[in-house]
C-alpha cells in the first residue's frame, strides 16, 4: 500500500499560499544535487513554485527526463517502503488542508456547493470534458460546483484527470496505472486498462510516482467526482511539460484510447496567481477568451508573454488539441471569479475558472414530441408543482412511454393570468426528459430569481408551458439567425444569456432588438456585444406547447 504522507521526495521552499487555507510545509528530507539537466531535481530550494511552471519561465529550468526522474524515485525507495510502485492505494494528501478530512463535513461542503449552482447555467450539447481550479475548497469550490454540476447523474465509465506537478517540470507525463485513490469519501479505482492504453502511446510517458506524492491539483477534483458521478473509474495524469508537441502527443494519445467508451476529462488548473484584483481579471478575461476559442497556440503564446497565466496550462492545452480531433465542439465558460471574491483582499488574488467542452450536432429538434405525450409531460409538470408545494417533495411518477425517457434538454414556462411568473430550463441534456421536466417545473415555480416563489394558492390561476429543445449550434454571424424559428444563446467572457424562439413572436422586436435585449438584459454585455466578433452566437430550435389558460 502506497501512503503518501509527504515525507518521500525532494525538499522544497516552504511557501504560504491561500491555495489550502494553511501555510503548507516541507517535509522531504532528500537532497539530490548537481544532476545534469536536471533543473527541478537540485533540491534544497530549487524547486520552481507553481506560478514558474509555464511557458515563460521553462528556459530557467530544465527539464528532468523521465530517466533520471525515475531513477531519483528508485533512489528514494531505498529509503521507503518496496511497496511504492505497487500502485495499491494512494491515501489522502491534502484532506484536513485543501478541504475537510471529515467525511460528512465534507459531502456537507460539497452538497452546498452544488446547491448554489443555477439550473439555468449550463453548457451546449453533450459533455466531454471540465475544466475546474484546484485551490482550497473554501475559496475556490464554489467555482468548481459550477462544472461538476453538469455532470451530476451522469453515466460516466472513466474520468481522466488531468493536473500539473506544481514542484517542477517534467518531460511527457505520468500516467497513473493501477490501484485506487482514497479520499475521506473512499476509494475510486484506477482503470488500468485505459491507462495502459495511454501509456502504449509513447515512450514518453511512464507511472512517475514522485509526480503525484504530495500534489493536491488531481486529488481536489475527486471528492467533487464522488459526489456526482456513481461507480465510476479514473486516470489521473500528472502531467507539467506544455510544449505544443508534448501537448499534441498526449491528446492524440487520449483521443486514440477513449474511442467508444463513456469517458469525461477534467483538467485541473487555477489561472492568475497573485496579482491586484483588476490586472487578474485582464489577465484571466484573456485566458477565457482563447479558451472559447479553442486558441492552443494563440493561448501558449500568452502564456509565454506573460499576458495571461494557468498553473495547468499543459492539461489546458492539451484538451484544446482534443478539441481538434474531436471535431465539431464548443467550449463555454460558466463561472469565473478570483480568490479576493472571497477574502475580500483584492491586493493579491488567485483566479479560478469553470469551464466545459461540449461536442457538437445539429440545431435542429427533428425528434417531435405527439400530442399524447405533450398531454403527458404538461401533466406530470402541474403535479409535481402541485405536490412540492404541498408535500415538499418531488412526485415518483411511473413513465412507460420510452420516448419521454430519452435524455432532452427543456425549458418550463409558468403564466398567470397570462402574466410570465416563471421559466428556468437548461441547454443540454443531462437527464430523461420526464424528469428534467419535473425539475425545470420546481425551479420556475420557487427558483426565478425575478419573482416571489410561487404559492400553492396561486397554482389553481397557473398555465404552463413546456419548450423542448434541439442541440445549439454555433453561427458564424447574425444573419444565419431565423427570428420565429430560432432560439439564440450569446456567450462571451464568461457571460452568457438565451431566449427561446417564441421571445420573437411574443415580443415583436426586430432582429437587432431581440440581440440587444438578449446581450444586455440576458447576458449582461454591453448591448451591441452580439456585433463583436468574440462574442459566441449559437442557435437552436424548440417544439413549445402548453395548456390553455
């Protein structure tokens, strides 16, 4: 059994850090000294700390081989257990630091996290991959919620994650090859399969023990995982080298194993570290915008040039060259916020980023739904609201028709006196449409930020509507826009805001009136933030149908 207690490996700079809410110590007691090329293997301070670990600072340190990195972990376990390439378990390092040791103050933490998440934020089309920070659960788990809860309930085989070594730098990377990963919430099993998968790939990458003893970047993602995903596996996979081609090799390696399986990427990384509060936010606002762009070469050369900063940029840029090989996909930001949102102290922040991948299909709602089963999914809305508002809970209402189970993305529109009183849907989707529509009912009645929850007095006045959506498609301008037709999502920055199709219709506006309505009152971009070029247009088509009033 491996236990990763801190005490195998290099010494380092003791570095305080808001990162896990404590000053973090050193207790590595191996010094290696004058290694040849071997820049992070000098010890006794001359490990880089994290913010070194990018494109501009890699020319002061040299990358380590992976031969001389294993051969210092073969030296080092020497000194500890035999057991250390065994793979067996690898305990919790940072629990009692970076988030709770306590297992239900823990699931506590997370729960509430999750909870605070919208229904209304969520990505287009379906999921590959997350990207969430890794700094201590207490300033950056809320953003982290934000990506996690789109995959709440999920039926997810594998989940590779992807995080950098924040001590150093290494060429290729280390790939974690059998075992589990024990956190206060238990085990999670390494997919060896996959894993040797990716390690077939290429004599660059190895299981590099000495690159996940000690590092919290992987270890903070999996207690989200085991509260929103069941019976799931992972790959975790240290990796720091973000070359372009040591990038592009370890995505072709991914894509090459995950063909055919239920995998999701996430990919771990913080953003600007320590700068005052308005130069972060440039900063990170830059960083954002290449990754909605799929940048990877126009983001490296920002890291370079120091204009924007990403402790993971590796993982980062290697699930943007994913995104090349998958094709068709879409990358939306769904929370940005910097650690002096929380502390208050905005003189030198931490800024942390949720973000999700989403691959693309079509914007059109082929699959129409007959008047039966619009009759039946307008039914189980009013009497979900019905009972929540009595009972408190949600109705277990039996479904045999199949085509009400089949994952749909909706959208639940609540009138009275055909007033709007209430809409909350989602974009894509995550759950059988039967409950989605139950959810997205609950949320419209007692969630909509712009209205009073609904009381059960006023149900007997409601008429409801239900909008069952096609995927989102990205249009390259305006003019691919059908008003009546289309419903319209913008994004940009990390703002995003949709109408459905029939806002036109009801509204009567013009084209340039429903996008300026959409960026401002939606969005909260400047009006003509629709005529800019980075801002994302997507369109998608809706089947609306409800009760008389």
């Amino acid at each position: 059994m491996i236990k990763c207690t801190g005490k195998l490996g290099l010494s380092f700079r003791e570095r305080s850090s808001e990162s896990s809410g404590r000053r973090l110590h050193a207790k590595g007691r191996l010094s290696v000294r004058a290694l040849p090329r071997s820049g992070w293997l000098r010890g006794e301070g001359a490990l880089p700390p994290a913010a070194a670990v990018s494109p501009s600072n890699r020319r002061r340190f040299k990358k380590a081989p992976a031969s001389q990195i294993f051969a210092l972990v073969l030296l080092a376990a020497l000194h500890t257990s035999s057991n250390l390439f065994a793979g067996e378990i690898r305990e919790a390092q940072v629990a009692g630091g970076f988030y709770p040791a306590d297992p239900a103050e823990l699931e506590h933490m997370i729960d509430g996290f999750l909870d605070k998440v919208p229904h209304t934020i969520r990505p287009e089309g379906t999921l590959a991959a997350l990207i969430a920070p890794h700094a201590g659960y207490v300033y950056s788990g809320q953003v982290a919620a934000f990506a996690y809860k789109q995959v709440q309930g999920l039926e997810i085989d594998t989940v590779i994650v992807l995080g950098p070594f924040h001590r150093g730098l290494f060429e290729g990377a280390s790939v974690w090859q059998a075992g589990s990963w024990k956190t206060p919430l238990g085990e999670v099993p390494v997919d060896s399969e996959l894993a040797s998968a990716i390690l077939k790939e290429s004599d660059k990458f190895k299981f590099i023990p000495q690159a996940h003893l000690g590092e919290h970047s992987i270890e903070v993602q999996i207690p989200f995982l085991q509260r929103v995903l069941k019976n799931f596996k992972i790959v975790p996979i240290a990796v720091s080298d973000d070359s372009l081609d040591n990038c592009r090799l370890l995505a072709r390696a991914i894509f090459n194993a995950i063909q055919g399986k239920k995998v999701l990427m996430v990919v771990s990384t913080d953003m600007s570290h320590y700068h005052p509060d308005e130069k972060a936010q440039t900063m990170d606002h830059w960083v954002l915008d290449r990754l909605v762009q799929k940048d990877a070469e126009g983001l490296w050369a920002d890291l370079s040039s120091r204009r924007g900063e990403l402790c993971g940029s590796a993982g980062v840029l290697t699930l943007l060259e994913i995104a090349k090989l998958m094709g068709d996909t879409g990358l939306q930001v769904l929370q940005y916020a910097n650690s002096g949102d929380v502390t208050g102290d905005k003189k030198a922040v931490v800024g942390y980023g949720a973000s999700v991948l989403y691959k693309k299909t079509t914007g059109e709602n082929t699959d129409m739904l007959n008047p039966e089963q619009q009759k039946e999914l307008l039914k189980i809305a009013r009497q979900t609201i019905e009972t929540y508002l009595t009972a408190g809970k949600m109705p277990d209402i039996p479904v045999s028709d199949p085509v009400l189970k089949e994952k749909r993305a909706v959208f639940v529109t609540l009138r009275e006196h055909g007033e709007l009183r209430g809409c909350i849907g989602n974009t894509v989707a995550t759950e059988p449409l039967y409950l989605a529509v139950q959810d997205m009912a609950i949320q419209s009645a007692l969630h909509d930020p712009r209205f009073m929850p609904l009381r059960k007095e006023e149900v007997k006045d409601l008429s409801i509507e239900i909008s069952v959506l096609g995927l989102p498609q990205k249009v390259k301008s305006s003019d691919e826009i059908v008003m009546g037709k289309h419903g319209v999502i913008v994004s940009r920055g990390g703002r995003s805001g949709l109408f459905l199709p029939k806002v036109a219709e009801e509204t009567g506006w013009s084209k340039e009136e429903f996008l300026s309505e959409l960026c401002s009152q939606k969005a909260g971009l400047p009006a003509d933030a629709w005529k800019d070029s980075s801002t994302s247009i997507s369109v998608f088509t809706a089947q609306d149908f409800g009760e008389k009033s």
